[in-house]
C-alpha cells in the first residue's frame, strides 16, 4: 500500500506542496511596510475618520505601494485586523454625526488592556487615574453624557486646580473627552477603548462598526 493510501487511513491526507504552502501564507499575513506605514500615523494621531484614514492611506499607497486589497478602505481594515489579532489590537470605529451626514471615528486599541489606567499606557498618577474614573462616572450620570466644565471642576478630587486643568486639556488632546466651548463630554477614544466601563455608568455608547 502506498503512502497516500496509509495517510487516508490515519485521516491526515495532507494534500499538495502548493496547497500547504497557500494555507501557510494566508496563516501568516505579515504586516507590510504599507501597513506599518499606516498603524503609525494611525498611532500617532489618535483618532481618524474614515474620509481621514482613506487619505492617509493613499498617501501611504503613493509612496510605499498599495495596501492589495480591492474592496475599498473597509476591506483594507478587515485585512489589517487579521494581521493585528496576534499582537492583542484591532482597529474599532463608531457612528458619530447625524443620520443625514454620518461620521466613522477609528482607533488602534489595545485589547489587552480594558480599564482606565491600562488605557493611558500606565502613564496616569495614581491620584489622576482615580479623578477620570470621577469623570468618566460624573459624564455617564448626566443629560446627554455632557457636563460643563466649571461643574466638572468640582470633581478634581485630590488634584489641584491648576493640576486638574492640565490633566483635563490633555485628556482633551489625547481624545478621551471631547470639549466644545464649556461642555464636555466623552471624546472618541473613551467610546471605542473604554465602552464596557462607560455602559457601566449609564452613557448612551454609539453603535460601533465591525471591521
């Protein structure tokens, strides 16, 4: 009996060299310098809208060749997410806007790292971890999960006036709240890294996408 035939008895029948080695590239899916390319600026700003991330990825594709996938940005992300699943990230959207005039904000999240001070790269004070859980609880509690600011102040817990300022502009700048004039409320990232603990405080978390 030949060996193919022995294979099928142990049900390991193998199939072709050109086959396995289809499998083990698609099993594999290496990040390119397109895709790095891209995971970095992605990074380095934050948070992007779609409109923002196509352009970012053109400019990208311009410089460092296409990303070779032709179903568009969506379909590029998808591709991205699987190559990302064994670093523990993925790239997550949400609906913002209007139903007339829609707005996808994206992030590269970390899931291995779902609470509050893991979030912030382990780079929060004790005391500063402790005034955002305030705040994240405080905007959650409130009309349209929107406080103004003077009245947010009040909730600075051990931090100074002029410490809770800073702490809460660059809260604002790294996107976790979003200020508008007085009000402040949620900002991108703490709907798409930090939705589990928001749910927990009662905040109307906005339908995310699936990439």
């Amino acid at each position: 009996t030949d060996g193919r035939s022995r294979a099928r008895r142990r049900g390991t029948v193998r199939g072709p060299p050109s086959a396995r080695r289809g499998r083990r590239a698609r099993a594999t899916m290496p990040i390119t310098a397109s895709d790095q390319a891209f995971l970095q600026l992605l990074a380095q700003r934050k948070v992007m809208t779609e409109s923002e991330a196509q352009e970012s990825m053109d400019a990208v594709g311009q410089q460092l060749g296409s990303f070779g996938e032709d179903g568009g940005l969506r379909a590029t992300i998808v591709a991205l997410n699987k190559k990302l699943a064994l670093q523990d990230l993925q790239i997550r959207g949400y609906y913002a806007g209007t139903s007339d005039a829609p707005v996808i904000y994206m992030a590269l999240v970390n899931l291995a790292s779902d609470d509050i001070a893991k979030a912030q790269g382990d780079t929060l004070s004790e005391n500063e971890v402790e005034t955002l859980k305030r705040l994240l609880a405080v905007l959650g509690g409130a009309d349209d999960d929107t406080v103004e600011y003077e009245a947010l102040r009040k909730e600075r817990g051990k931090l100074g006036p002029g410490a809770f300022d800073a702490f809460c502009a660059d809260l604002v700048e790294k996107r976790w709240l979003n200020r508008d004039h007085d009000n402040i409320t949620y900002g991108p990232r703490s709907y798409l890294e930090l939705s589990d603990v928001l749910r927990t405080h009662g905040a109307d978390v906005p339908q995310m996408v699936n990439y």
